[in-house]
C-alpha cells in the first residue's frame, strides 16, 4: 500500500547490479520476490537499515518496517521475512505480517518475542 512494486523493482536491481546478487544464476521474477536471500541484498542496497533491538527509545520499531527474521538458528542467515503491523499483540510488541509455516496464508502474528531479527528496514525518506 506505499507505492513500492517490489517485484519489478528487485528484478531491476538484479539486471543493473548482478554482482550483488551471487546467489541468482538466472533471474526468475515469478521466484526472486519471494526468496528471503535474494531480498536481503536489495533491502542493505536500497533501505534505511534501522537497529534490531525491540525496544530501543531513539530508534523504535514502526509499522511498515520490514523485518528479517532467523527462524532456524542453526543455519546461518534470516530466512523469514515480515512486515511491522500497526497493530500490538498480548507481548505489548508490534505484530508481524507474513506467511507463517505453510507460506499460502498472511497473518498477523505475535513472534517478536522468540523469533530473533537479523535485520530490519525503512523505505528511504524522498529528499
């Protein structure tokens, strides 16, 4: 709902910055948009990173942050992805917008609490 087709603005980035994207062999824009991977680099590239840390006064979290999320500690890297509702569960934490487990339904979802965060971001302010 902010303007952003993520979709075609990934697979722009991948034809203009190829090297950034190691893990592309052949750009697919029916798969690349959904591979948390492949989005990571995009988001370092072209969003304000912003701290992990859930309850940090000078840089709290905000609905429509995007969170990556490492729900399987013992491989390396986020491998969830999510969105920062504008809406608060019973941990007093903003919920997460995503697909949970078997990836064909979105819900909001109160993991802040035991999934860690990698990462998270901001789109970029226009100047």
């Amino acid at each position: 709902n902010i303007g952003v087709d993520l979709q075609s603005q990934l697979q722009e980035d991948i034809q203009r910055r190829e090297a950034a994207y190691p893990m592309v062999k052949k750009p697919n824009p029916n798969i690349d948009h959904r591979r948390v991977k492949t989005l990571l680099p995009y988001f370092l590239r072209r969003w304000q990173a912003q701290t992990i840390e859930l309850d940090n006064r000078a840089d709290p979290l905000r609905p429509g942050d995007v969170i990556f999320m490492d729900t399987f500690p013992n491989r390396k890297g986020p491998d969830h992805i999510g969105i920062l509702s504008d809406k608060r569960g019973p941990s007093g934490h903003l919920l997460v917008i995503n697909n949970w487990t078997d990836g064909s339904s979105t819900a909001e979802m109160d993991i802040l609490d035991f999934v860690p965060l990698t990462h998270r971001f901001r789109m970029k302010q226009s100047p």
